[in-house]
C-alpha cells in the first residue's frame, strides 16, 4: 500500500505541478498579450495624431496659398470688386491658417513662427487700413508685399516641418518684427 500511496501522491504533486505550470503559462500569455496591446493601441493613437497634424497642416498650407493669391490679386488698385473688402477676406485666411496650425500635435516651433508672421501680417493690414483713403499706390503696393512677405515666412516654415527638416530662418521684415515685438524666436 505505500506503494501505492506513494504513486499516488507522485501522481497528485505532478498534477499540482502541471496545473501551476498551466496557471503560470497562462498569467505570462495574459500579461504578454497585455502589453502587445498597450503597444497597438500607442501605435494605433501616434498614428491618428500624425494624421491629424498632416491634415492641420495641409489645411493651413492651403489658406496660405489661397491668401497668397489673393494678395497678388490685390495688388493693384483699385482692387477688384470680388476681393473686397480685401482686408478682411485676407484677416480671414490667415486666422483659419493660424488655427489649423496650432491644431498640429508637436509642432510648438512652428506654431510659434506661425503666429509671429501672422502677428506681422495683421499688423500691416490694421496700419494699412488706417491710412487706405491717403495711400498712394506705392504705399499700397508696399503694404501687399509686406504681407506677401509675411505669408512666404510663414508657407516656407510649415512646408520644412512638413517635410522634416529644420526651419528656415526668419527673413528681414519677420526678425524687425519679431524685435519690436520682444518675441524671441525659437531655436532652429
């Protein structure tokens, strides 16, 4: 009888052994599949918000360009009818530009030259509309090119994040702006 009772709890301890072995294998599997789907779902997450920012900063490239044009459009005077009133059409691009950009996840650097070449081209549209009636049309050209200044600044930043590489930078008018203002600009 001990034999038998030894086979038994042989028998019994390797059960014991194997279901805790099972159990084992089991919390490792659990934990393992745990993790790889942390990992999918972080993957899964970094490539919505890459998406949303190429969309942010596709939207605001478009309503630079489209601000673009529609400066050159304005150019000459007197501006066309279908561009009036041209300041605020183009107060419009610009703000829609600013916030699209500042939708982008990661972007502080350009969201920053952004908003200075904004601050710039706002600011020659409210100087240019206060002296509009006396504006010659050199003084009103020199106005659009500050502005078209203003939106190559700010087109050829998003464009170098856009594409991965360092930003530009800033041009004359934009670092005349940016030390009158006090606002350094970051480091490219």
């Amino acid at each position: 009888m001990q034999t038998e009772i030894l086979v038994g709890l042989i028998g019994f301890s390797g059960a014991v052994v194997g279901a805790g072995g099972a159990l084992l294998g089991g919390w490792f599997q659990q934990k393992h599949q745990a993790a790889a789907m942390r990992e999918q779902q972080e993957a899964a997450r970094a490539s919505l918000l890459e998406e949303r920012g190429r969309a942010a900063g596709e939207k605001a490239l478009s309503e630079l360009y489209a601000l673009r044009r529609h400066l050159n459009d304005c150019e000459l005077r007197p501006v066309p009818e279908e561009r009036q009133p041209w300041r605020g059409i183009a107060r419009g691009f610009i703000d829609e530009a600013e916030l699209a950009v500042m939708l982008m996840p990661n972007a502080g650097e350009v969201q920053t030259r952004i908003t200075a070449a904004a601050g710039l081209i706002t600011e020659t549209l409210i100087i240019g509309r206060e002296g509009a009636r006396q504006m010659t049309d050199r003084e009103h050209r020199t106005h659009i090119h500050k502005c078209l200044a203003g939106t190559l600044e700010a087109i050829g930043a998003l464009s170098a994040f856009m594409r991965g590489d360092p930003l530009p930078e800033p041009g004359r008018l934009l670092r005349r702006h940016l030390e009158q203002h006090h606002r350094p600009t970051a480091p490219s």
